[in-house]
C-alpha cells in the first residue's frame, strides 16, 4: 500500500516541476527585448534612355516669298519751324514793297507771358506769303472774286501763282495739323471739307484739284469765265444763317467763312483778299440819294452797251495775242467806269447803313467759337489771366502795283485783336519775288 501510495504521487510531483521549470523560462523569455535594426538605403533612379521617332520634315508646296518692307523716307517739312524765332538773323533779301503788321505774337512774347507765351513754340509754323502763324487747325480763305484779277494786280496769271504757291504751302503743312480752304465771291462762299482733316497727301491733293481749274487761263475763255463757278469738282457751298452777336445780319463776303471757320475749331485763320468789302446792316431810310430822271436812266443804258462793246473788242485782241481777257469788276457800273469815265452812273445813298466795325466781327467770331468748343471741367480761377482771343486771323491783302499805300486800317486792327499778322503785297513783281525767295529758301533748306 505504502509502495503504491509513492510511486502515484512521484509522478505528481515530476509533473508539476516541469511545469514550474517551464513557466520560468516562459518568463525569463519575456524579460528580453528583441530590438532590429533597420538600415534604409538611398534610392537611386537611373533614367532609361527613350528613343523617339523624329519627323521628317517636309518641304513647301507653294514657295514663299518674304519681301523686306519698305520704310518711306520722311519728308522734309518745309515751312514747318518748331523752334523759337527769337534772336534769329534774317537773310537780306531785296524784294519789292511787302510790308506787313505784327498783330500781337511778338508783342506777347516781349510781354512778360511766362510760361503761357511759351506754348506756342510747341506748335507748327505756317508762313504764307510773309505771314506767319502757329496752330494747329488751320482755315484758308481765298478771295475768287474779279477784284483779285485786274490788270493792275496781275491779273489772271497773278492769280494763278497765287494758287500754286498756296498748295505749295500746304504740301509742307505736317500731317498732324488740320485744315480747311474755302473760296469766295460776294455773298457766295464754298468750303472744300464739311470740317477740318489731316494735311494728308491726299487731302492735300484735293485741293490742288479744286483750286486749278478756278480763274485759270484757257484757250478761248469768254469775257466772264471766272469766280466760284469756275471751282473743280467737289466741295459744298455755305448756307444757312448764322447771326452770332453783336451781328444783327448775316455776313457775307470773308466773313461768312471765316464764321465757318470758328464753328469748326479753328485756331488759325489766313484769309487772302484785296478788300475789306461790305459788312454792314440797314439802321433807316434816308432822303439824301441823288436825283436821276429817265432821261439820265436812257443815257446810261446806251452808254452800257458802248462800253460792253468796247470790251469784248479788247478782249479779243487779247485773245489773238494768247492772253487771259480783261476782268472787269462791279457789273454794268463797272464797265462804264472802265471804259466811259466821264460818263455819269446811277445814284447811290437813299439808306442809312450800320458798317460792322473790326472789333465787332472780332466779338461775334470768339462768342461762335465759344459756343462751339466742347464743354471742359471747370477750373479753379487763381492765377487766371485775362482772357485772349482764341484764334488768330491774319490778312494777307494783295493791292494794286499803282497803289499809293494800300494800307488797310481795318485789316490791320482785326489782325491786332487777334494776335494775327497783317501783310500787303503789292502787284505781280511783288507776288513773283517773294515766290522766288521762297523756293530758294527751301532749296537752301534741303542742301
């Protein structure tokens, strides 16, 4: 029993050291740390070479041609001067008798106008016929009526240089500046634009156009071939009524375009003309006209008639010998003083007339071109000077080579309100020399 009662409980206790010798190296096997040491190395790329198909180019079928552009010499501008014209020595040129009146440009420059008289060398220079001027919209106004053409002014082919020369001028003119030319006779004027345009070459040529055929000499011509009907093609007559104060009427003669001018901007007016004419309005009857019986009415028309004939005779020896025919101006009266002196005409007077005086055109000019004008911001007054005309009007005033002066009061007063210049060239010599002058200035110019 004893012997049994061991060997059962020797197994027992074998068992049960085992499993204490095993759960103690379970537990000093849980005592260690496994710890693995990672080492990264750096990734290195290598880039595969990739072949790629290349294209094969092909040729053009329609060719190509690649022209150089052609680049325009500038054009040497003749009259232009954008420089100051103080301390400058004059070239001493003989020419006949062109005297002229400067109207406030070197006035205002020894005048003390600062800055302000300064802007006017940053603008173009337009001299014609020994008037010069600055600006930068320019309107032209040639007188075409029979005045400009009698014998003692040159006539028709002192016209015609007149022309030329004015186209020459505006051949020179910088494409920059704007112009406008109008003509007339009487109370009939035409202006060749609607508004001012570019001194373009085109432009320009319109006007070479337009102004050729007019007062020209042609084979044959008749005793009255001249005026505004003899224009080129195009170009708008001047209607409507403007009646700008202190006006009461509406002008006529230069005046009318000249009101054109100002409702177009201009800044620089030139008129061309040999007389002031008439610019008036009727204040009242008057019981101071002449007497003249039928009678007197009879003689005269029979003394019409004579002269009529005595015209058309010169005339046409004039032609026989290849010359333009004798303008003869003023109408029917014209004719008899002309050819009949001593003979008597028709009364005038009867009316009392108002004649509009140089600074009341002057007045009613600046108040269009006010009004005209765009709107601009109002400005603070400090520092404002008195206003000035905003244009200048100049006057070049061709008179008779037998004229004892020629000088026109007038004329010259308007040209002084406005800053312009006044200027008179007297007969045919005094037209072909300063032409003279003038393209050999140019050609020194160009050397």
């Amino acid at each position: 029993m004893k012997n049994k009662f061991f060997a059962k409980h020797a197994k027992s206790s074998a068992a049960l050291v085992s499993l204490g010798i095993h759960a103690v190296l379970i537990v000093v096997a849980l005592s260690f740390v496994a710890v693995t040491v990672i080492t990264k190395e750096d990734q290195v790329f290598e880039a595969k070479e990739v072949k790629r198909p290349k294209m094969a180019l092909k040729k053009l079928q329609v060719p190509v041609n690649i022209k150089k552009k052609k680049t325009q010499k500038p054009k040497l501008r003749k009259r232009i001067v954008v420089q100051p014209k103080m301390n400058q020595t004059m070239p001493d040129i003989k020419m006949p008798e062109i005297t002229g009146v400067k109207g406030g440009l070197g006035n205002a420059a020894g005048a003390g106008l600062g800055g302000a008289g300064s802007l006017g060398f940053n603008m173009p220079e337009m001299s014609l016929f020994g008037v010069k001027s600055r600006g930068e919209k320019v309107f032209i106004i040639l007188d075409t009526s029979g005045y400009m053409m009698v014998d003692t002014m040159g006539g028709i082919p002192a016209y015609t240089i007149i022309k030329s020369e004015l186209v020459r001028i505006l051949e020179g003119l910088n494409p920059a500046v704007l112009f406008n030319i109008a003509i007339y006779e009487g109370n009939t004027s035409y202006t060749l634009y609607p508004s001012l345009v570019s001194a373009s070459v085109s432009n320009v040529a319109k006007v070479e156009g337009w102004l050729k055929p007019l007062n020209a000499v042609s084979t044959g011509m008749g005793d009255r071939d001249y005026g505004t009907k003899t224009k080129g093609a195009g170009g708008a007559r001047v209607d409507g009524t403007i009646i700008e104060e202190p006006l009461k009427n509406n002008p006529g003669e230069w005046a009318r375009p000249a009101l054109q001018a100002m409702e177009q901007g201009a800044d620089v007016v030139f008129l061309l003309s040999c007389r002031w004419g008439t610019h008036r309005y009727k204040v009242a009857d008057n019981d101071k006209k002449r007497k003249w019986s039928e009678e007197d009415q009879r003689r005269y028309m029979e003394n019409i008639k004579k002269a009529k004939a005595l015209h058309e005779k010169e005339n046409e020896r004039r032609r026989g010998k290849g010359q333009p025919p004798r303008v003869i101006t003023r109408g029917d009266r014209g004719l008899v003083m002309a050819y009949l002196p001593s003979a008597p005409t028709p009364p005038g007077g009867g009316i009392t007339w108002h004649n509009y005086s140089p600074d009341e055109l002057v007045e009613a000019f600046q108040s269009l071109q006010d009004r005209s004008r765009p709107i601009l911001p109002t400005r603070s007054g400090i520092g404002r000077k008195k206003k000035k005309s905003g244009f200048s009007f100049n006057v070049i005033h061709f008179i008779p080579e037998d004229a004892a002066s020629g000088n026109d009061a007038k004329f010259s007063e308007m040209a002084s309100l406005t800053r312009g210049e006044y200027s008179r060239v007297k007969g045919m010599a005094a037209i072909q020399s300063y032409v003279s002058a003038s393209e050999a200035d140019d050609l020194a110019a160009t050397e």
